[in-house]
C-alpha cells in the first residue's frame, strides 16, 4: 500500500478530487491531509471524507516535527495540492523524487515564490500567451524548478480574464494530476 499526505494552503479542491480518485484503490491510500492554515477549507473537506488531518506551524514545518509526522505515518509520497510555502531540504531529502506539485501554468515560465493562482493566471494574459496549462513536477529546495513530469496545455483567449483562464486551468488539473500520481506511484 502506498500512503499518500497531501498538503494544501486553502479551498482543496484537488485534494478532494485526488481523494476521490483513490478512494477504493487497492493500493494507494490517501492517509492524511495536511496545511499550515488553521481556516483552510482542506480541513473541512478532510473531515467530511474521513480523512486524518494534520494542522501545523511554520515552526514545525521547518523544526521537523512535520518531517516526523510523515514517518509516523508512514507516508510514501508527498502531494503538494495548492500548498504555498517552501517544502524544507529534510522533507526533500527523506522523500527524494516522492514530493510532487501542480502548477497553473507552463513552467518554466509563470513561477517561482508568489506566483500561484489568480497572480499567474494574470501574468500569463498580461504577457500575451497564447496557451496556458498545468506542469506537474517534482519538488526540490526551489519553488517551482524541480524536474517537470507532465504538462497539459490549453488556449488563452483574447477575452480572458484571471477568472476564464483560471476555469479551464483548473479542468486540466482534475483531469490529470490524481492520473499522473498513479503513474508515478505504479512506477515506485
């Protein structure tokens, strides 16, 4: 059995539907949720699926006891879903090439610290692009430069806004980061 901990900062709508998708896997299992905000709705969707749920301070994060909770755990494979602070270099290296994030647009452009959200959905259509997408990658000590997996890639119309472009981003990353996790996990 793989376990899997996701980590998300807010609404959890990937992490929900990662959930979902692994809800009767025989061998991946969701095992805990996880953020650093008290007020995260990802906590709300955690109870109603039952799913143990861990709450944590930046203290923790980066003082290790977030690195010990994961062992306890015994988690296999760290999913980064909307999570918006830097994973620390003990996380990266007791889970080396098994952390893994989603980001809404065509690294490697569009990313780095603060760019997340409506903030890249913006720079993207203020840049003039004519498609946008996801990148699937995994993580390592730099926001958003660890190696790339998948892309997906849709149109950016010259009628977008942050809101449009956000709604067909947000398809693609339901569509394939659960499927992708599973191709990953399949490989380990």
């Amino acid at each position: 059995m793989n376990n899997i901990a996701i980590f998300a900062s807010g609404s959890g709508t990937n992490a929900e539907r990662i959930a979902s998708y692994f809800k009767n896997s025989p061998t991946i299992h969701v095992a805990l949720i996880a953020t650093e905000n008290p007020r995260a709705f990802v906590l709300e969707r955690a109870k109603r699926l039952g799913i143990p749920f861990f709450v944590f301070t930046q203290n923790e994060l980066n003082g290790g006891a977030v690195l010990k909770r994961l062992l306890h755990d015994r988690i296999d494979f760290v999913v980064l879903a909307g999570f918006l602070k830097m994973i620390p270099s003990q996380i990266v290296k007791a889970y080396p090439n098994h952390i893994v994030n989603i980001h809404p647009a065509l690294l490697p452009r569009f990313g780095g610290k603060g760019m997340y959200g409506e903030r890249v959905h913006k720079a993207v259509i203020e840049a003039g692009e004519t498609e946008s997408g996801i990148t699937i990658h995994y993580v390592n000590e730099q926001y958003d430069e660890g190696d790339i997996i998948f892309q997906a890639r849709c149109p950016v119309f010259p009628s977008d806004t942050p809101e449009t472009l956000a709604k067909r981003v947000h398809e693609l990353e339901y569509m394939h980061y659960p499927r992708v996790i599973e191709q990953l996990l399949i490989k380990v």
